[in-house]
C-alpha cells in the first residue's frame, strides 16, 4: 500500500468505492447486462436476428449518447454547487443512491413475448440514467483523491483505486458466473428462463455497489470549505464555469487543452467496455459463459497493468503513460476490426491488449490533472474534468452507432470507437504542459519528488 497523507486505512476506505463500481461498470455496462439486451434473446421468432441486434446495438448507442448530454448540462452546475457548500460526500452518497436505485429496477427488464423492443428501450433508460448519476458521483470521489495523496504518491494511489475496481470485478463476476450464469441451474434454483440468471445477477451487484460505497463516506474526512466560497445557485454555478474557463485560456492554457483531449480519448476508453461485451457476442458469438470467462480474463490484465503503471506514473509522469497507453489501444483496436474473420483467437488476443491499456489510460489521466490542480481549487479542476469529458460523451456512441448504421455490420462500430480515440491522441500529443508539475519526463516528475509538495 502507498504511502500517503491519508492513513492505509483512508486510502482502502477510498478505494473500496472504486472496487465497488465494478458491479456497475463490469456488470452493468459492459460484459452482462448490456450484451444481454442487445442478445437474440430480445428478438422475435422469426425476424432477422442479425438485422434486430444491430439495431438495438445502435439504440444502446443513442442512449447513451443521450446520457453523455445530460452530464455535460448538469455536472458543472451541480459540481459547483457542491463544492460551494463544501460538502461532496453527500454529493458522492446521493448519487451513488441513483445508480443503486437504477441496477435493482434493471430486475424488471424481462424479455416477455411481445413486448421485446419495449423491454430494450426500458434497460436503455435505466442504463443511461445510471451512466448519469455514476459520472456525476465520480466527480467528488476524484476530488477525494487530492486529500489522502501526495505530489509523490498520487499516481500510485490512483493507479490503486483503478486496480481495486478491476479487481473487484473479477471477484464478482466469479462469483455470477459460478452462482448463476454458468450453470443449468444456479443458486437457489435460479436458471436462465426468462433471463432470470441476468436479472439476479444485476441484482446482486446493486447490493455490491452498495455495499463497497459506504466505506468511503465514513472514513474518508471531508475536504474544509474554503472560508471564501459562498452559497451559489444554479445560474451561479454556470456563471462559475464560464469565469473558470476563461481564467484558464488566459493563465492555464495548457490545461485547457488537456482537458480537451481526454475529453475526447476517454469517452474513446468508455466505449472500448462499452461495447466491447455487444462485439464480442454479436460479431465473435461469445455466449454469456465466454463473455464472463473473457471478463474475468480482461480484468486480471487491466488491474496487474494499472497496477504497475500506477508506479510508472510516479517515475516518468502521467503523459508518457496516457500516450504509450493510448498507441497501444488504436493498434489493437484496428487488430479486432481488420482481422475480424479470424475467430475469438483475434477478439482474445487484441481485446485482452485493449483491456491492458484502458486501466492505465484513465488512472494516469486523473493523476495528471491532480498535479495540474492549483492548491485548494482541486474539486472545482475535476468538477471541469468530468463537464469536459461529458461534454464530448457523445462521440464514442455516436461512432458506434454510425458507422454501424453505415457499414451494415456491428463489426464496423471499432472503427467509430478507435477513431474517437485517435482523434484525442493527436491533440494529447500537441500540448505542451508547464515544467516543474510532475506531468511529463522522468527529469519533471524528480523536480516535484525532490520538493515533496504540490507545486
């Protein structure tokens, strides 16, 4: 465990959170629920299987490209709002709440005869609204992230926390998979009649979330209000951000663009999970065991890789990571579209490798902008960190969906997806950032280890 200027225990607190939210971000959004609604399950008899999953594929898409918007208008008013009262565990619970509330009504989803595009539309809202409140708590619990770290540890305990999530979903999904997915007939008599083994799953993880959310909220110390700030409203909030923005073109460019381009790779990442479970059994034909045994595979190489680059960042800084990270990505996920002919071997071998990058991408990402933070504005940087990043959570499920729409084929959507992260690679590689933050080269980061405090 890193050394930090939070306690061991402060630090385990924190990053139980994170191993929680695999139940929603493993189980929910990527490798069970999402795969399953988008499954022949949910196609009548004898309609075109191929035609009608791609099309709720690209439904899936278009929901979440709604959610993507909705975080960008309500995280910065709601984030400031929040800073300003200087009380963001509320913010982190309340919401957590939502997400929580979101998984279990998800039990409802059934695919009864009928009523099948119904019951796709109904796990597409529940899904959007619980993307929604997942980003908007995360908003506060990054910001946490600055008061139990240092300019020396910050990218070994976010590396940390992102390696407690991955590994937090291999456990649970070993435990679905064991218990309900895999077998004839699971736990208390539970099969896959009616999609009950899905909807139990899903279940179990919102008691997961819930569970591994509490820890964070009652060890973790609030960060003090700064005796300045003052009670804003919604207008105010919005007024904030505008004058936020503006002093950064003028002072911290740099930043600025930062915030941009990771905008644009993660919401590349995002969609890497995403759809990765919809690619796997609409164009490879994983089942749901196959999709469980290839999760759990994804998550031990992205938590050991997250890991270890968590180490990394705090030795040669943040950007290097992001950049190797990220090259390794598009050439994977070009792998998976060219060679797609090839059978699971490719989807294995070049998803595996997508799995390994997406970890380190994100933790060094959120360590990089905590070294850029100024001194006490921490939350108001990753309140604009998660309104850009949602400002362009649109562009990986738009992608998807069009060039699935275009190609004829659900295949196509890696093209959408490894574009958008190409696009955020190329403006990563163009900013230059300010010497003496730790950000970029081994020579910075000894700067900021030799002053052992935040610039």
């Amino acid at each position: 465990m890193p050394r930090s200027s939070g306690t061991v225990g402060q630090v385990v607190a924190w990053s139980l959170w994170d191993w929680g939210s695999a139940a929603f971000n493993a189980v929910v959004t990527t490798f069970v629920f999402t795969r399953w609604i988008t499954s022949d399950a949910f196609v009548e008899a004898g309609a075109d299987v191929d035609a009608v999953t791609a099309q709720h594929a690209a439904w899936l898409g278009w929901g979440l490209t709604v959610a993507g918007l909705l975080i960008a208008l309500l995280a910065p008013a709601l984030g400031a709002l929040a800073d300003a009262s200087g009380r963001r565990k509320v913010w982190l619970g309340a919401n957590s709440a939502v997400v929580f509330g979101a998984m279990v009504a998800m039990f409802f989803v059934r695919p009864t005869p009928g009523s099948l595009s119904e019951a796709v539309v109904l796990g597409v809202v529940l899904l959007s609204v619980g993307n929604v409140f997942f980003e908007l708590a995360s908003v506060a619990y990054n910001a946490l992230l600055l008061g139990i770290s240092t300019p020396r540890t910050i990218g070994r305990v976010s590396g940390w926390g992102w390696g407690a999530g991955y590994v937090g979903g291999i456990v649970l999904l070993l435990v679905l998979f064991v218990g309900f997915i895999s077998p004839d007939v699971g736990w208390f008599g539970v099969t896959d009649a009616d999609g009950l083994d899905v909807r139990v799953s899903v279940l179990l993880s919102a008691v997961w979330f819930a569970v591994f959310a509490v820890p964070v909220l009652l060890a973790v110390p609030e960060r003090p209000r700064a005796a300045s700030a003052a009670a804003i409203g919604v207008r105010g909030a919005y007024r904030r951000l505008g004058r936020d923005v503006a002093a950064l073109w003028r002072t911290g460019r740099s930043t600025l663009w930062y915030l941009v381009a990771s905008a644009v790779y993660r919401d590349g990442l995002a969609g890497v999970f995403t759809f990765g479970a919809v690619i796997a059994s609409g164009t490879f034909g994983f089942d749901a065991s196959d999709v469980i045994v290839f999760a759990i595979a994804a998550n031990l190489v992205a938590g050991l890789s997250t890991i270890a680059a968590g180490w990394l960042d705090d030795r040669v800084g943040p950007r290097r990571v992001v950049l190797v990270a990220l090259t390794v990505l598009v050439l994977a996920g070009l792998g998976v579209f060219f060679l797609h002919d090839g059978g699971r071997t490719v989807f294995w071998v070049c998803g595996l490798l997508l799995s390994g990058c997406v970890g380190p991408a994100q933790s060094a990402s959120r360590a990089l902008l905590g070294r850029l933070a100024e001194e006490g504005r921490e939350t108001e940087a990753f309140g604009l960190y998660a309104t850009t990043g949602r400002a362009a959570s649109f562009m990986a499920p738009l992608a998807f969906s069009a060039f699935v729409t275009v190609g004829g084929a659900q295949y196509w959507g890696i093209l959408g997806i490894v574009g958008v992260v190409l696009v955020g690679l190329v403006v990563l590689t163009l900013v230059r950032f300010p010497a003496g933050r730790g950000v970029d080269g081994r020579r910075d980061v000894g700067v900021v280890r030799a002053a052992g405090t935040r610039p």
